[in-house]
C-alpha cells in the first residue's frame, strides 16, 4: 500500500509544493554585470530584499546569513546556497555601493539592484516585497520592506518562502529541509 509523504514543516516558513516559476527579470550585480534569471540556475540561492542604509533588520539577516554560510562551507554541505540581497533603494544603492557593503558580510554573496526605483519596485511587486519610501523633512528617507526570505531551486524556481526574524540554527534547519525535499 502507497502513503503519501507528510508535508515537510519548516520553522521559519513554507514549501510551495510545486515549486513556482519566476517572471523573468534584469538587475545589475555589485560588479555592474547583468543578472537575471539564468543566473539563479545550476545551484541554490537565498534571497533576501533590503538596502544598505536600513539600520538594523537587514545587515543582521545578513550576519545571520554570513553565519549560516559559514557554517554549512565549514560542514562541507554539497548544496551550498549562493546569497542575493536585492536592493530596494535603487537611487542610493549602486553597483559601487553595493560592492562596498555586501562584502563586508561574505565575499560571495551578491548585491544587485536595477537601473531605477520604479524598476525594483516593479521586481519587488512580482515577487510580492511591500516597498513603502518615507520621506523626512529634511530630505533623507527610510524604505520599509517586507521581511522575507526567497528560497530558489537548482532549475531556477521557488521552492520555499521564509519570514523571520531569522535565527542561524532556523535557517540551517530550513535550508536542509527544502533541499532534502526538492532533491
């Protein structure tokens, strides 16, 4: 007699079984090359939307993340996830910018942004990232996100969705969950 698998549970989020296609799309890395679609193919990869200015969710999911890295590199993990911090704030965030932030996490990971606001913010609708900007008096401003991580599979689909907050032990637990169940 068959029984059906029970469904995979995660800590910080969910499986989407079967794994979603992505609408195509075109950033620019923290090198200043293209990235789209075709680069999320042949491996894992995290992706987590935010902006270097943000003052306190977003560079400790990266050290969360940098921790997560290192420990599965350490751990000699066979599918090691490639990390993507998608920027929201395309007029502050430069390739040149994001070459000078992102790295300060983890060497590999990869900061990319678009050529304008309305483009990201356009990316960030498809992918359902609220972006709000909020303006100061005196100019500056805050961009509120949403607060989710995106789990890409090997063929370039999404495979899971995390929310956070994010804890290291979560993450590592999740991350081996959905790979294990996408395999």
């Amino acid at each position: 007699m068959w029984w059906p698998k029970p469904p995979v549970v995660l800590a910080s989020g969910t499986i989407l079984a079967p794994a979603r296609e992505l609408a195509d799309f075109n950033l620019i890395d923290n090198h200043g090359r293209s990235f789209g679609e075709q680069n999320l193919r042949g491996h894992w990869s995290l992706m987590f939307f935010g902006y270097t200015n943000c003052p306190d969710y977003c560079p400790t999911t990266l050290t969360t993340l940098a921790a997560l890295e290192k420990q599965l590199r350490a751990a000699k993990t066979a599918a090691p996830p490639q990390v993507l911090f998608v920027s929201v704030d395309a007029k502050r965030d430069t390739p040149e910018r994001l070459n000078q932030f992102v790295p300060n996490f983890d060497p590999e990971f990869i900061g990319l942004t678009a050529s304008n606001q309305p483009a990201i913010e356009a990316l960030a609708k498809k992918w359902g990232v609220a972006v709000n900007i909020q303006y100061a008096a005196n100019g500056n401003y805050i961009v509120d996100h949403s607060a989710v991580m995106f789990v890409i599979d090997p063929a370039g689909h999404l495979a899971a969705v995390l929310t956070g907050p994010f804890t290291i032990d979560a993450l590592r637990g999740d991350y081996q969950r959905i790979v294990t169940a996408g395999a």
